[in-house]
C-alpha cells in the first residue's frame, strides 16, 4: 500500500497554488509549485522591467524561463513560488507612483516572500533565485541578515555597479551628450537629482525616475556577496547578450566560498543560443523551447546539496 502511494504521489506531479501576499496598497501575487515530498522551497525573482511570474513582459520577452525552471526544479523535488513584482501583472496594484519606486522595496518583498514561501511549504527557510536584475535583488534583500533566506541563486546577474555598465552602453553617444550623460550619472550616484538631463536621454533620466536611480545605482553586486555568509550559486551563460562570463567571474571572486558555473552557448533567457544577435533575440519570443541542459539540474543539485545554512 505504501508503494502504491508512493507512485500515485508521483504520477499526481507538482501542484500550483495561487498565492496572495498582504502588502499595501494591494496584494501581491504568484504562483507556489509544489512536487511530492518538496525537499526544500525557492523563491524566483523577475528581472527589470515589467517581467512577470512566468519570466515574460510587454517589451517583447515571451520565453516563459522563470515556469520553465519552476517545473525543472519540481522535477528534482524543489518547490518554486515565482512571484509578479510589485507592479506588474497580477501584482500591479500594489506598484506606486513612478517617482515614490525605490530599489529597498524591491527586497523588502523579497524578504517577505521567503517567509510566505517558507511557512507554506513548511520549512525553516526559502532560497531566493534571482535573475538578471533580481540578482542585485537577492543580494540587497540579504544585506544585515535574515534567517528565512537559505541561501542565494544568482542567474545572469551583472557583477558591476549599474553605473559602470550604463555608461559602456552609453559610450558610443555622440559628443557632447555622452559627456553630459555621464555628469548625470555621476549626480545620481552622489544622490542628487539633475534638472538638465540630455534631450537624447529624457526617457532614461525622466525626472520621475530619478529618485529610483539614485537608490538603484550606487549598489555594489561585488561588495554586497563579499558580505554574506550564506551559500551562493552564480550561474551564467557564455552566449549572453546583457551579461557577461566577466560579471560572474567578478561575484565569484568578491565570494571565494561561491560556486560558479558558465554554461556554455546558453544566454540571458537560460536558453541554448548562438552568439549572433538576430538567433539568440529570437529564443526571448518561444516558450516552447526548453531551457538549456544542465541548468534547472545544476540550481537543483546546488540547493539540495546545501540544505539549511
């Protein structure tokens, strides 16, 4: 009789659960996946932008990468609560005017979803997988501590301060706006607002962002790892067009303890690619590719190999 309970527990598979969180001025929201028997619970942070639960967004991203890895890590007994940032999708509501966002209240959900993730799959405490920007999230979110976050799963997360990759994106502009954007940046990172912003750069530096760039752009991806304690996994792919093997490589080394792993021909989506431009983009708009070999098996081996820190 228990053998047959064991094989129907596995032939019923993960079951999803649609999660509210109580937040002001609305609830958040997310999906918990859950195989038989979870021997340990995750929680996955969107990227920038307005990326939801399932890792896709209006800006043209359709990959579904963030329910992709939710069903490998079930696979490998791993329970998932992918969450729609505060913001966006379901959890739209709850978003603030652009001018009161700050990067704190970003991790502050991310705290507070590992203890929601925790206590629903009854354990001592949830990993948080943070992807691209929700790298910078996890790592913010564990700055002084917290005892319901087991450990940190970085995907493609950038290994330099916002302002160092902003301004090689920005490197090829014309003079002289380059030179006055980067006056401005360098105002935003003292903590200051600017009030002439280049014409060329008023979506980017639109005074109504600006206070979340100020709290966004003096954080240090390096100097935040080389201060906890916990276990970390850096993965990173070599055919990635937004991050680069330098930007993991760079975490790796401010966290000696880290375990690093570059999958190859695999970019920013967790998706097999070539390093031509026009056949990688293509992978962000089909949900129907897998994600690359190896990637939802080496988050899982990592997490069940570490357990509770």
């Amino acid at each position: 009789m228990l053998t047959l309970a064991a094989a129907l527990a596995v032939m019923a598979g993960p079951v999803a659960t649609e999660v509210v969180l109580p937040s002001q001025p609305a609830p958040l929201h997310g999906t918990l996946l859950t195989p038989p028997d979870a021997s340990a619970v995750a929680v996955i942070l969107p990227g920038s932008g307005p990326t939801d639960r399932d890792g896709n967004s209006a800006l043209g991203v359709a990959a579904s990468t963030y329910r992709l890895l939710a069903e490998g890590l079930a696979d490998q007994g791993v329970a998932t609560l992918r969450i729609d940032k505060r913001g966006v999708a379901a959890s739209a509501a709850a978003g603030p005017a652009e001018a009161d966002l700050r990067f704190d209240a970003y991790a502050a959900d991310a705290r507070a979803w590992a203890a929601e993730a925790a206590s629903r799959a009854g354990k001592p405490c949830a990993w948080l997988i943070g992807h691209s920007e929700g790298a910078l999230v996890a790592l913010k979110a564990v700055q002084g501590g917290d005892d319901k976050i087991c450990g940190l799963i970085l995907l493609s997360g950038a290994g330099r301060p916002a302002g160092a990759v902003l301004r090689e994106q920005l490197a090829s502009l014309p003079e002289p706006t380059k030179t006055q954007a980067f006056a401005a940046l360098t105002e935003l990172e003292a903590g200051r607002t600017v009030a002439d912003a280049p014409p060329a750069l008023a979506a980017l530096l639109r005074p109504s962002v600006q206070p979340y760039l100020i709290s966004w752009l003096p954080l240090d991806p390096a100097a935040l790892i080389a201060a906890y304690d916990g276990p970390v996994f850096i993965g990173q792919g070599t055919t990635d067009l937004q991050v680069s093997v330098t930007d993991a490589q760079a975490l790796a080394a401010a966290d000696p303890r880290a375990t690093l792993k570059l999958w190859d021909g695999v970019n920013h989506v967790l998706k097999t690619a070539p390093a031509g431009r026009a056949a990688n983009m293509a992978t962000y708009a089909d949900p129907a590719l897998p994600l690359a070999p190896g990637v939802a098996a080496d988050v899982g081996a990592f997490i069940r190999a570490n357990g509770r820190r």
